[in-house]
C-alpha cells in the first residue's frame, strides 16, 4: 500500500475520519488505564486522601518518570478487592469504547489480584471476566486478558503468575507477559515462568527495547520465544535485528504517546516508528497508560497522522496487523475483522 504525500496538507475531513477508525488495542496495563475521576470516586468511598496526585483540573499530576511510579502507586492502592476491578473494567472499557476501540488486550497482574494465589486469583478474574463480558454487550468493544509477571518482582513471584496463567487459560485469558522495570535482571532468568504459559497454549509477550538497547529485544526472542514485544522500538539502531523481526513475524506493540511523554525519545517526530516500518517490521499502535500519560487512542491517531502525514490506508494496516497479532482464537478474530472493514 502506497502512504500519501506528506507534503500535502491533510483536510480536516480526513483527520476526523482518521480519528474516528474501528481500533485494535494490544498494549494496555489494567490498572494503568484507571480514569482519575473513577479512582477519586473510589478513594472517597474509601476514604483515603489522594488528593496530592491530582492538578486542579483532576488529571493525574506528576513531575517526572520516578514521580510518575509514585503517583501510579497511590492511585493503583485503592484497587483492592475483586469488585474494585470488576468496577475498574466497566470503567476503562468505556472510555475504551469512546475512542472506537473494538477490541482491546490488557495486562492484568496476579500479584496485585490475590498476590500470586491461585484460589484468590480466580475470585478477581471472575469478577473482571463478568465485568468485561457486560462491557461487550453495551459498549460494543471486546476484552481479553494477558497475565503478567512483574520483572522487578523476581522469577519466583514470576513463577506464581505463570500457574496462575495456566490455570486459568483459555477463553478471556489468551497470553502472558512481563512488564516492569527492564534494567533489572534478565528475560532469560524468567525462562521457566514462560515455558510454564507457553505449554498451557498461551501466547507470549514481554517488555523489551523500551529502556534497554537492541540486545534486550534479541533476548526476548532468543531466550523467551516470545510473538510479540511490549515497546521494542530501541530494535531501530540494529540493522540485522529488524530484519530477523521481520523474518521471524514478530510485532512490536508501540506506544508513542508513552515513550515521547516518558522521554525515550523527545518528540514524535524523533519516534523510529516510520523507520520500523519502513524496514518491514509489523508495528501496532498503543496507549500504554494512557490517562497516566494524558493520551488516547483518538489523540495517538491524530499525532500521528499529522507527523508523519499517514492517511486511512496506513491506519487500516496497523489495525490489519494488530488482529493478526492479537492472542485471541479465530472466531473472534473473523468477527472483530469484519468490524475493522467498517467504514
Ligand atoms: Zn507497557
């Protein structure tokens, strides 16, 4: 498919019509997508005072990446029993839904739902499947979930969430992953946790080449048998890497938004995602943390556009190669397929 001329000016008409696509979602943290008016609410409720993380104007405040931890952990501990994240899902989904997303994947983590206990685990995915299952009768957007290890958690608590991820997959639960703080050890340390996912027919993504270098995406590949990669964008500077992606079909789930706010790369227009394409790699598109992040999906689609001047063809083929990545079974895929043809 040929891109349009960047050179010439996108009418208004076809930046709302770019806005306003059927999307495909494959990089969200659960937790990560709380709206802060939903986790006001629930504070109050609790009555813990968070007001410290919020400006004025109820957005989520915050100085600087390590501030951002902060903040996420203040908001994120008012989600504790299982209903809190069955109110949680009905929460995100909807504001899903508002920026057209069709179908989404979500990292959702055992260790903050039951710490790593099977029993407890199933008590909080019950509750989130019923809210998700709802979601898709009246927001028309579909959910499914991908359990993840927390890379600063160590392989043990890793250990733990892969036998909750086998347990229960299958259905809602299509994948699993690891996020976290990727300067702490290594992918390969968590070789066991993915194994353990893999042979109970879940598919497999980690974080990789968001902070690190090009040598953490090899590893997630080499050392995980990974499909996908969360970020992978640091991929970009090795020649003989991008092609083995390419070669290989694996997708990097991009987050532009995410890494232009959080300074991986300064501005969007410094975003390698253009070159990644360019060289043949499938790239998606994806919010991460969105309101952490003061992003959507409609505002990625609107940057994006204008930066690096794609018209509807190019965000039809994201969206063509995010369902043909995505972990869910085919039936599902035909269906949400038909609903991306939509014009
Ligand atoms: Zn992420």
């Amino acid at each position: 498919m040929t891109d349009r001329d960047p050179n010439e000016p996108m009418t208004e008409e076809e930046l709302h019509h770019i806005v306003h696509l059927p999307k495909v979602e494959l990089h969200t943290h659960f937790e990560g997508m709380a709206p802060p008016a939903f986790i006001r609410g629930l504070a109050k409720e609790k009555k813990v005072d968070i007001s410290k993380i919020f400006r004025p104007d109820g957005s989520y405040d915050y100085r600087d990446f390590w501030h951002f931890l902060e903040v996420y952990e203040a908001a994120t501990s008012v989600l504790k029993k299982p209903e809190d994240f069955a109110r949680l899902c009905t929460a995100v989904l909807e504001k899903s839904a508002e920026n057209d997303v069709v179908y989404q994947e979500t990292f959702i983590s055992p260790d903050f739902c039951g710490g790593g206990d099977v029993g407890a685990w199933k008590e909080y995915l019950h509750a989130i499947e019923d809210a998700a299952t709802a979601a898709e009768r009246d927001f028309g957007i579909t959910l499914r979930g991908i359990v993840t290890c927390i890379r600063h958690n160590g392989p043990d608590q890793a250990r733990a969430a892969a036998r909750c991820a086998a347990e229960t997959a299958g259905g809602f639960i299509t994948g699993f992953g690891m996020g976290g703080d990727e300067k702490q050890g290594k992918q390969r340390d968590f070789a066991w946790a993915f194994d353990c996912a893999r042979e109970a027919g879940l598919q497999l993504t980690t974080h990789a080449g968001e902070w690190n270098g090009p040598q953490e995406v090899r590893d997630a590949v080499e050392d995980l048998g990974v499909s996908r990669i969360g970020h992978g964008v640091n991929a970009y500077t090795d020649i003989a890497l991008l092609e083995m992606l390419a070669e290989q079909d694996i997708t990097l789930e991009v987050c532009p938004g995410s890494n232009v706010f959080l300074g991986v790369f300064p501005a969007l227009k410094d975003h390698p995602i253009q070159k990644l394409r360019d060289r043949g790699v499938n790239v998606t598109i994806s919010t991460d943390d969105p309101p952490f992040f003061h992003t959507t999906m409609r505002q990625e689609y609107a940057a994006l556009a204008k930066t690096f001047g794609w018209g509807e063809e190019v965000f039809r083929e994201l969206n063509a190669t995010a369902i043909g990545a995505a972990f869910c079974d085919k039936a599902t895929r035909e269906a949400i397929t038909k609903q991306l043809e939509r014009k």
